[in-house]
C-alpha cells in the first residue's frame, strides 16, 4: 500500500504561514517526499489518552555503506513533540523520502516544517 504524503510548510521570515498538519495514517504509515532532514523538524501530536511511539526509518544504505538503524520516538499521551532537525544519512531513501510507521491506537496529527535558508 502507498504511505500517506505529508506537505511541507515552509517557515518565513515574518510567521503569515499557517502549518499544514496531516491526520496520521496507522495502517499505511506516512511518507514525506523530497525530504532535506538537515531543514525539516516534524511535529507529532498524540491526541489518545495513551502514550505511543513513532518509528522514522532508517535510511538506505549508499554503495552498502552504513549501519543506521530506525530512530523511535516516544509521544506522550494527549501530547506532542517536536523532532528534528534530522540528518540525511540517517534518514533518507533512495527515492528521496522519510518514512514514518506508528502503532495502533495513534490518533493525531503529523506536521512537516521546513525552515529555509537564510530566515
């Protein structure tokens, strides 16, 4: 099955922009594509009464070179956190993605934010 897309909101330099959070999709898990880590800090909300974890997939390895592993990042209970920003060795497919998976009984939101340069 296809992961759900999560869109970027890209921060300015004066705050006009309103994020763009997506539900979070258990069954699919959720893909951010043409993904620049270094720039992007996700915010993940939990609005269950239980706490849960969000699991970023590791990276592809380049020329079978790396050892990284998925990075699980725990959500509090009617929470959120923010993660990021991230590194591209550590985080990114070969198609250019991040990939996102979450347990059963995750309701919430996820929203990507990418910080450009120079703001």
């Amino acid at each position: 099955m296809a992961r759900t897309a999560i869109t970027y909101t890209a921060l300015t330099g004066n705050g006009t922009v309103a994020a763009i959070p997506a539900t979070i999709d258990i069954a699919n898990g959720m893909q951010l594509a043409a993904a620049t880590p270094e720039s992007t800090v996700l915010l993940i909300t939990n609005t269950d009464t239980s706490p849960h974890n969000v699991t970023l997939a590791a990276g592809d390895p380049v020329l079978g070179a790396g050892m990284a592993v998925d990075q699980v990042f725990a959500i509090p209970a009617s929470s959120s956190r923010y993660i990021g920003p991230l590194t591209s060795s550590r985080c990114t497919q070969k198609d250019g993605s991040m990939t996102l998976t979450f347990v059963a009984g995750h309701t919430g939101t996820v929203t990507a934010l990418l910080n450009p340069r120079g703001i």
